[in-house]
C-alpha cells in the first residue's frame, strides 16, 4: 500500500470546503427535519379528514421512495416548473423533506406517550388548546424523543454524500474531484472516513449530554 | 393553620352568591355508557351550592364518570348537566368552556405537569386564563401553597416530591382557579397509607373554611362520614339511596348499602 502524507495535506483544503458543506447540510437539513417533522405530527392529528388524509397519503409517499430519487425530482423536475434553487438549498431541502417523515413518527410516538392525565389536568384548569400543546404536551413530548431524533441526526450525516450526485461539493465530492485530478483515491477518502466517524461520534456525545440535561 | 386565609374566604364567597340558588349541579336523565356496558342509567340527581356531597358505592358504578362528566372529561349519551342553572351538557365548545370555569377537579394520580415547577404548576392557568398578572397569580400561589403546608417547594418539581406533597400542590393548583364546585376523585388511593392523614386534614380544612361545594369520590369512610353533608349511594348507574352520614352509615335502608358498607369498613 502506498501512503503518501503529501497527499494528505494536499487534500486538506479541499477537505475544509467539503467539511463546511456537509456539516452545513446536515444542520439546516436537521433544522427543516425537526421543524416539517412536528408540523406533520400535529397535521395528522387534526380532525379535519381534509387535512390529516393528504398529510398522510403524502408522507407515506416521501417516506418510501427513496431519497435518490426525490432528490433528482427536486433537482431536475422543479426548474421545469420554474422552480430554481441552488444545488445546496435543494439538498438541505429533500434531506430535510425525507427525514421529516421518519421525525413526524418519532414526534407522534413522544405525544401519545405523555399521560391522559396530563391533558384531562389542562382541561380541568381549562386552559386553551393551544396553551395545552404549547406549554403542557410539547415539551414533555420532545423530551421524551431526543434521543430518537438524535438517531435520525446520524442517519443524515451518513446521508449527505448522496448530495454529491447533484453537484453538491460535500466531503464525498471533493474527495472525488481531488480523486480524479491526481489519481489518488486512498488518501482523500481515507480522511473523510474518519471525518464521518468524528463528526458521528461528537453528535452523539451532545446528544447524550442534552438527553441527560433534558430528561428529569 | 392558616386555612382560613383571605384568598379561601374570598373563594368562599363567590359560592355564597351562587348559594342564592340553592341548586347548583342538576343531572337530568343521564345515560352513559362505554360500549355495551351501561355506566349510568338514566341518572337524576342534584347537588346544592356549599354541599358536601360524597359519592360512594362498588367500583364500576358510575361514580368517577360522574366527576368526569361534570370536568368535560367524557360525554353523556343523553340527558342533560346544569352548573349554576347553565346547561354544561348538551352545549356550545364555548358555553362549555365558561362553566368550567367554575369547576375545579383533583385526581387520583394528581396529573401534575413534570415540566414545570410547583409555582407554575399553580400559576399557569390563573394567568392564561383568569389573565391574572404574574405577581398576582404567584402572590396567590405561595399563599395557598403556604396552607398546603408547602410554602418551601415553589422551585421544586413534582417528582421531587413526595405523593401526599404532590397531591396538595394539585389540591392547591384547583384551588388557585378559585373554583365554585371543586371535584375530589380518589385523591387518596395512590398514596402510601402514611400519608393519607394529611391530604384528608388539609381537604378537611378546606370543607371547613369554605363554602366551596365539594363532589368528592372516596373509599376512605371515616373521612366520608367526617366532611359529607350528603351521601350518594351507587349501585349500576344509580343513585339507590342517599341521605346524611348519620343515616348512611348509621342506618342504611336499601340492602344493597349495608352489603356495601359491611363490606368496606
């Protein structure tokens, strides 16, 4: 096996940029996850049939074909539509998308899971609907699902590079570009390799110190 | 004891209005049921303003389903529930709201909030609701947690806490609302034995002191006979006898009562 720390350090402005693209994506990807997520969650618990079927129908939809292929709709379909948003706006966005419909179950789970009690004690105080879920049942809920939605986190990071097929210069991407200019592929995804490690590995050590912080 | 507060006597005296009416609570021909079982048939009944009344009877008779009715909790099938002479059952989301506003309800597994603090577990409504300000509701709130004997665990959580402490934050919690009609449903059944005594003391004090109209379900009889102006008898879905303490437990007519009773004390 041939070695070359040349290479490595050669690589490593490349792997800067690609590093800041893929943490980029995975946190503004987290962000829409976890937001679109609990509007669907809340969605889908309406009364309103009108609302909560298509919600239904729809993520069931997102939630099993796969990310590939949304991602390429999103990329090349929109623009015909006269939707045109930059490569990375679209990555974060059907990331974002995707993972939102696996949250939504996660964000469902932590609301059935807080006690009856809990809504029969807002009501005997009469407090409004809203208040109920703002200050009673959604905190309790997402305490509950930290732990989950850190998972998903994960699940995203090991994700990203897909991004890579529509032109996104993540760590992948710039590995593979760096690849195919000095024919060297051992190094550069040697690097980001262990970059993915790192970064999984730190999520999950803030992941546990929030849980901890959190769940009382 | 500092039962007899200022805040108590003025929560008091909302139900001395209302005592004008002398009848507060009225269930006509209520039906409910959960699937093919029939909780309560064809309920009649009234509770008059200040009453104590205490419903007792085996369990699955329909007395919890009261309270919970009254709460908004679960519907009736049919007939019609009156609070202070306004229709509770069959309502209006809004009119049903408003009633409410005069009741008040304690649970058997005092349903705290685990999120929240004990003074905001007690200030939370006073201020979404009633739009009392902050230092009013939390003024109100140490008062009342001070007769609660809890003056000490404003910062606490409800699990740092014991049941019979948990419990009186939820007493002190229902009684912030100021309600005309407070709700007791088995408020001592999940609690260690040891400390049964003083949730009763404090519940006895409050019966004392006010003149808040108390429907409280209970298989503590001692405690029953101590506070009940009234005792309901329960038995399928109805109400099969009913009277004073002296003549319920001293001498009950219907034979279903004295099984009952001999069975429980």
């Amino acid at each position: 096996m041939n070695w070359d720390w040349n290479a490595v350090v050669d690589f490593l402005p490349h792997f800067r940029d690609g590093l800041i693209v893929t943490l980029q994506a995975l946190a503004l990807g987290s962000v829409v996850s976890f937001a679109l997520g609990l509007v669907w969650a809340l969605l889908v618990r309406t009364p309103t049939r009108w609302v909560s079927w298509p919600v239904g129908v729809f993520t069931e939809f997102v939630r099993n074909t796969p990310l590939l292929v949304q991602l390429f709709f999103l990329f090349y379909v929109l623009p015909e539509w006269g939707l045109t948003f930059s490569a990375l706006t679209t990555g974060v966005f059907a990331i974002g998308l995707h993972y939102s419909t696996y949250t939504m179950q996660v964000y469902r789970a932590g609301i059935e899971a807080v006690p009856a009690g809990q809504w029969e004690a807002a009501t005997a105080l009469n407090l409004p609907l809203r208040r109920t879920w703002t200050v009673v049942i959604l905190p309790q809920a997402v305490r509950r699902v930290v732990p989950a939605l850190g998972n998903y986190v994960i699940s995203m990071l090991k994700d990203t590079p897909i991004l890579m097929v529509i032109t996104v210069p993540e760590m992948l991407g710039e590995a593979r570009l760096y690849a195919q200019e000095t024919f060297r592929f051992t190094e550069p995804l040697t690097v980001i390799g262990v970059a993915f490690i790192v970064i999984s590995y730190l999520a999950s050590v803030l992941l546990r110190t929030l849980e901890r912080r959190l769940v009382r | 004891m500092s039962a007899d507060t200022p805040l108590l006597k003025e929560a008091g005296s909302r139900a001395d209005r209302a005592a004008d009416r002398a009848e507060l609570i009225r269930f006509e021909n209520v039906t409910k049921r959960f699937g093919s079982n029939t909780v309560l048939d064809r309920l009649d009944f009234s509770v008059d303003a200040g009453k104590h009344v205490t419903l007792i009877g085996p369990s699955g008779s329909g007395k919890t389903t009261i309270l919970r009715l009254l709460m908004t909790l679960t519907k009736p099938d049919e007939g019609t529930i009156t609070v202070g002479g306004q229709r509770l059952f069959p309502a209006s989301d809004k009119q049903c709201r408003e009633v409410r506003k005069n009741i008040g309800m304690v649970f058997q597994q005092f349903n705290l909030f685990p999120n929240m603090k004990v003074l905001r577990n007690i200030t939370e409504a006073p201020v979404t609701v009633l739009g009392l300000s902050k230092d009013e509701a939390e003024a109100r709130a140490r008062e009342l947690l001070d007769m609660v004997g809890l003056a000490d665990k404003c910062d606490s959580y409800p699990t740092q806490l014991s049941g019979g402490q948990q419990q009186r934050v939820a007493i002190a919690r229902a009684l912030a609302m100021r309600p005309q009609v407070l709700l007791l449903d088995e408020v001592t059944s999940a609690l260690d034995p040891e400390l049964v005594a003083g949730v009763l003391d404090l519940l006895r004090d409050i019966a004392r002191t006010t003149d808040i109209t108390m429907l409280c379900v209970t298989h503590e009889m001692n405690f029953a006979r101590d506070i009940s102006d009234q005792v309901l008898m329960f038995d399928s879905g109805q109400v099969i006898e009913s009277g004073s303490p002296e003549k319920i437990f001293g001498e009950p007519e219907h034979e279903r009562t004295r099984e009952f009773l001999g069975a429980v004390l």
